[in-house]
C-alpha cells in the first residue's frame, strides 16, 4: 500500500486522548484529587497533544502509508520523549 495514511491527524489524536484520560486517571487513583485539578489538565494537555501533532503531521506528509501500530508505537516513543523533557524541566526549575 502506498500513498497518503487516511486520517493519520484524528488517529494521532485518538491516541492522545487515550493517553490523557490513563495518565490523568492514573494520577487522580494513586494520588488522590490534585489541589489544582485545570492546572494539572493544562499540563497533562499540553504533554499528550505535542507528541499528537507531531507524529501526525509526520504520517500526513509521509509518501508511505502508516499502519495504525506504526502512529501508536511512535506516538508513545515521541509521548515519553516529551514526558522525560517535561520531568528534567520541572526538576531544575521548580514552581511549586
């Protein structure tokens, strides 16, 4: 199969929905309600949508069509990217 991915955008998007929802449920389960619930969800947004517009845009201007496993598996890579760049952030410059 070649030629353009069908949606590869929604599907990169699908998947940060997904990655929301498990991370902020993960987080509200082991540590109880956080004191700034929007604050915490503008964070989780903007961790889980980066990786989504990247590997998106990617999979729409690639010549190759991508597999559903192919956004997913470089979506969690470029997800733990982005968390492990968000971490190493915050520990050296703290707010709270």
């Amino acid at each position: 199969m070649t030629g353009p991915t069908p949606n590869p955008i929604g599907k990169a998007f699908a998947c940060a929905v997904v990655a929301f929802v498990a991370i902020y449920a993960g987080l509200w389960l082991s540590i109880g309600p956080p004191p700034d619930p929007a604050r915490v969800a503008g964070i989780i947004t903007g961790l889980v949508v980066t990786p989504a517009i990247v590997v998106g845009l990617w999979a729409r201007n690639s010549a190759k069509t991508w597999s559903l496993f192919r956004v997913i598996a470089l979506y969690v890579l470029f997800l733990v990217i982005a968390a492990a760049l968000f971490i190493s952030g915050s520990m050296s410059n703290p707010q709270r």
